[in-house]
C-alpha cells in the first residue's frame, strides 16, 4: 500500500467517524464516545504503521498484530477493518443485528477477518497480547504485537498481573496502548476510581513509558507510535499513554462519559455527520 | 478387603495421576515442538519440571497469577502454539472462569487447561482446595472438551492425546498415589468410553479415580451373585451416549460414580441421557451438595459416600428400581 500523507490519514479517519456514527445510529446501540476519540490511533495504526494483511490469517506470522482489549469500542475497528480491505464495507450495515459477523463486541465464533480473539469482558487483553507476542519471539518472528485498552479498564486486577510478567520476562515486542480519555461509564475516572498516575505505577513495574499528549492529532499519534516503535526490543515492555477526547469530532459529544454507551437519535446523528465530510463514500 | 476379592483388573504398582501427566507432557513435548507449557508457581505439585528443564524456551513461569496464564495462553495459541496449562484445578477453573470462557472457550483457542489436585482425594489441604464443581463448569462451555482420567496411565494417554485434538480442553487427574490397572500401551480416544468390564445386571459409569472403586464393587457385587458392568467414562464431553445406553439397553439401571458434585457432573451428563432416551433407574455416587473437609483421601471417600461400597449400595438401589 502507498503510503498515505497525513492530509489523506486525516480524510480516513472522517470517514471512519461517519461509519462509527452510522452503525451505533442504525441499531441504536453500541459505543460511539471511545470509538470516535481512538479514531485517529486506529487509522494510524491499520493505514500507516502496521504491517498487516486483508487477507486474513489467524496466525498472522511476519505481520504485525493488533489485539483490542476493551472490546467495546468494535465500531472504530470494524470500520478500519472493512476501510483496510478485510470485509466488503457493506457489512458495516449489519452491526449488531442478528446473524451479523459484526457481533457487538469483537468476536471469532463467526469468523470475522481481522479478529484474533474475542473481547469485552474487560481487562483481558494485554495477557492474550503478551502471549502472542512471546510465540513470536519463540518462532524469531522480529514483527510487533500491539494492544488497546482503556483506562477505566486499568481497574481490572488481571491487567496488573499481565503488567508485572510482561517486565519481568522481557516481552520488549510489545507496544501497550491506554486511551486516557479520563472517563468511564458512571463518570470521570478521577470520581470514580481514581487512577492517580500511570505513568508511575507502570514504571515501577519496570515498563518504558511514553506519553502521547495529543491523541487526536493524527501527526503527534503517529509520532508516538513511532516513538514506541523506537523504544521497543530494549528488553522492556512498551506503554503508550495516550491522551484522547472521548467523543472527539462531534462538537456536542466530546469530552464527556454521557456518549459512552449511547447512540445518536435522527436528528443528533444529522448533526453529527455535517460536521464530518464523507471522504471515503458511505457503506 | 481388596486382597479377598476376586478382582477384574489388579495392580502392581501405585503413582500419582499427576506424574502421568507429567510424563505425558514430556513425551508430547518431545513428539511436537509446538507444544508448550505454562505454571502458576506449582510446577513441581504438576510435575511438569521435566519439561521446564529439557525445554526451558518453550516454558513460561507466570507467577501466582492464574488469570494472566490463561490470556497467555489463548494469545501463544494463535500462532499455532498448543499450550498446556498447569496449575491446581480449583485454580484452573472457578477462579478463571471468565478468562478461559471469553479468552479460550468463546475464542475456540486451542488451549489445553491441565488441573491437578481435583475432588476430595486432595486430602488435608481441605475445602478450599477440593473442587467438586469443575467438570460442571466445564462441561457448561461451549467448545470445551472435558476429561477426567482414573490412573496414571490413562492420564499419561489422555495427556498426549489432547496435543493431537484441535481445541480447548479441561483435563483433570490428582494427587493421590493409586493403583495403575489401565495398560501402559493403551490408545486414548477423546470421547470414546471403555467397557472394562462386561455385565448383565447393573451399569456403573465412573470417572476418574472412583473407576478403581468401580473395579472393586463389581467383584464385590459378584460375590453377592449381581453381574456389574463397568464403564470407564473418561471424556465426560463430549458424552458417549451411545455406549450409555446400549449398556443401559441390556441391564436396565445404572450408577455413576465421580469424585465431584453430582449436580453438575457425570451423574447429570448421564441423566440427561437417559431421561431423553430410555428412562432407566439412575443412583448417583458423588458429593451431595456440600464442600469437603481435611483428612486422608481414603477417610474422605468413606465419609463422603464415594468409594465401593457406596457403589454397592447405590448398584442394590438402582436394581430394586427396577
């Protein structure tokens, strides 16, 4: 694929935000807030910074791999996904709705190209990431291992144990991503279990910490990728912070918890999509 | 007693389901590169330190972290890796549950859940330690196999077995030293149960290491003139219900017998059989809603209602009903 500048990753990235908005509108469910604030990190991720192919296969050997651990925000990734080639855009329609592959939250029961694992019950993802990437340390695969996860879901315990292996035995393949847009679905993350600092509690378990201040400028999050990408094979895990707005690209929705799980009525999603130009053609 | 009767199967020799296990993993390991292990800082209690030391780059140490190891092995999995977990089963079930259903069983991972230290027969550790509801929980998943071999031979079989199954699988063995009276060359097939024991009378389908039990009930029964037949039910999913009911065709009633619950367990696999089937008279061998205790193995099948002579009793039972 050639490689797009950031004018055209920025055009993706409003498409992507149409098809998040049209899919959670259509069934009236779904969780439109996270995805539309990890919008510019998905498309960065799957049309400028991995190594992938829409031709999909589980074992994914010399590409990299992404794993979304709050499986949650499925709509941001099935629309990169379909936008990448792995489905016929078409199918955005059928999120969510009985017989779909776009089960509402990710899912491997229907086979659904892109998806390695299922998610959503929370906090499990950076162990199933950890263990990919140690099988490909194993096969001397030198590809990376991404994950996502949200911040609220640092508050699941089993993070913490993925947290403490990862350093001790040296998964240095791996570039773990916090979308730290400060909210969770009771409300901000500081009221309801206040997740203090990050960035030290994941240095003292002996991880490199970066920090993404502007995660929803497509240039500074690819930075950062880049930048992890740099840090990575030094013997330590990678952490990117990534600091979003949930909501972001919707004036009405950003920077609030009330978008977490709602969807758009005909009139919101109107106003919605006028403020997003319709880059890539709707589904 | 044992030595009186006229016993089916005999033994010389006693070991630990666990060592089987072990011993299993080793040779799997050896036949199969993609074979790896993982432990919850019990790899001496699993026997797994064979493996660890003849291949250390394929053995992951996690730590006291049950939950972590089982996303570490779905995300080993999909590469092509066939990890084999080790920890005790109390550890490798209820406390993971959500784990292995989203990450392992919902997935499809080709994740093999090795759990030691199961049922009663765990002995002094006591209850907190002696799950009587993980073959329930696990027969529950969709996708998972679920087997629970009676010696240490079979568990070794059973072992290397799974390495050549494609999907997720709960295997349970123990800790106790038993009698080996299963041959060491035997053919393991998932799924398949075994007639050890041809009878006219009475069926008793047992699992695990209440088979041995069954072995001595049937000549106990014999010498009280009763023909026991007796099935070695060690895949408890997916159920052989075929051999469940040509045997209950022939004899008409039935016993189960399992170091677990029996709600939830084998005796419910094996009702739901029957009741859909051919509603034969059903005495259920197992614990009976309630959590063990401290004491040795043997005390604890006593006062637990688990060993032969409650399958005696429970083969006298089923037969006056019928």
């Amino acid at each position: 694929m050639e490689k797009k500048s950031t004018e055209q990753l920025q055009e993706v990235a409003s498409q992507v935000r149409r098809d998040i908005l049209r899919m959670v509108h259509q069934v009236q469910s779904g969780h439109p807030g996270a995805s539309l604030g990890c919008t510019e990190f998905f498309t960065a991720l799957y049309f400028d910074q991995l190594k992938h192919d829409s031709d999909f296969k589980m074992e994914g050997k010399n590409e990299d791999l992404f794993f979304l651990s709050n499986g949650h925000i499925s709509p941001v990734w099935y629309s990169v996904l379909s936008r990448s080639g792995y489905f016929p855009i078409e199918e955005m329609s059928t999120f969510r709705k009985l017989n779909s592959r776009l089960q509402g939250h990710p899912a491997t029961e229907e086979d659904l190209p892109g998806i390695r694992i299922a998610s959503g019950s929370l906090g499990q993802g950076l162990s199933v990431a950890i263990g990919a990437a140690q099988a490909k340390k194993i096969d001397g695969d030198d590809r990376m291992v991404y994950v996502l996860m949200g911040d609220g879901e640092q508050e699941e315990g089993q993070i913490w144990e993925a947290a403490m292996y990862a350093a001790h035995w040296k998964v240095d393949n791996l570039i773990a991503t916090i979308d730290l847009n400060r909210q969770q679905i009771d409300g901000p993350t500081k009221e309801i279990m206040d997740l203090i600092d990050l960035r030290a509690k994941y240095e003292s378990f002996g991880w490199t910490v970066i920090d993404t201040e502007n995660g929803n400028d497509m240039k500074s999050v690819i930075e950062g990728l880049e930048k992890a990408k740099s840090l990575a094979g030094k013997g330590k895990p990678v952490l990117n912070l990534l600091h979003t707005e949930m909501g972001f690209g919707v004036d009405f929705m950003v920077g609030t918890h009330k978008w977490h799980g709602i969807a758009p009525n005909d009139q919101q999603l109107a106003d919605a999509l006028a403020q997003l130009s319709e880059t890539l053609g709707d589904y | 007693m044992e030595k009186t009767l006229d016993l089916k199967f005999n033994y010389t020799d006693k070991k630990d389901t666990r060592s089987g296990f072990g011993d299993g993993l080793l040779e799997a390991g050896r036949k199969n590169p993609n074979v790896v292990g993982l432990c919850a800082d019990l790899i001496g209690s699993l026997k797994m330190g064979a493996f660890q030391k003849e291949f250390p780059e394929r053995f992951f140490q996690t730590g006291i972290a049950e939950a972590n190891m089982m996303g570490i092995a779905a995300g080993l999995s999909i590469s092509g890796k066939i990890p084999f977990t080790g920890t005790f089963a109390n550890f490798s079930t209820g406390r993971v549950y959500d784990q292995i259903r989203q990450s392992i069983a919902y997935s499809d991972k080709n994740v093999k859940i090795c759990a030691s230290h199961a049922g009663l027969t765990l002995g002094e550790d006591g209850a907190t330690h002696q799950i009587l509801e993980d073959l329930g929980m696990m027969k529950m998943l969709p996708h998972m196999t679920v087997i629970n071999p009676c010696d240490y031979n079979q568990t070794k079989a059973a072992t290397m077995a799974i390495a050549e199954h494609e999907g997720p699988v709960y295997l349970r063995f123990g800790r106790p030293v038993w009698p080996i009276f299963t041959p060491a060359d035997q053919k393991f097939e998932i799924g398949k149960a075994w007639k050890m024991i041809d009878g006219k009378d009475v069926t008793i389908f047992a699992t695990g290491h209440l088979v041995w039990e069954a072995v001595i009930a049937e000549a106990m029964l014999r010498e009280e003139g009763i023909s026991a037949e007796v099935i070695n039910i060690h895949t408890i999913k997916p159920l052989d219900t075929e051999a469940i009911l040509d045997s209950v065709a022939k004899t008409g009633c039935a016993v189960s017998a399992e170091e677990h619950q029996y709600n939830g367990g084998l005796g419910d696999s094996i009702a739901q059989t029957l009741i859909r089937n051919n509603p034969a008279p059903l005495e259920y061998v197992g614990v009976d809603d309630s959590f063990g205790e401290s004491g040795t193995p043997t005390q604890l099948l006593e006062k637990y209602g688990l060993n032969a002579a409650n399958i005696v009793a429970a083969a006298k039972r089923a037969l006056a009903r019928k």
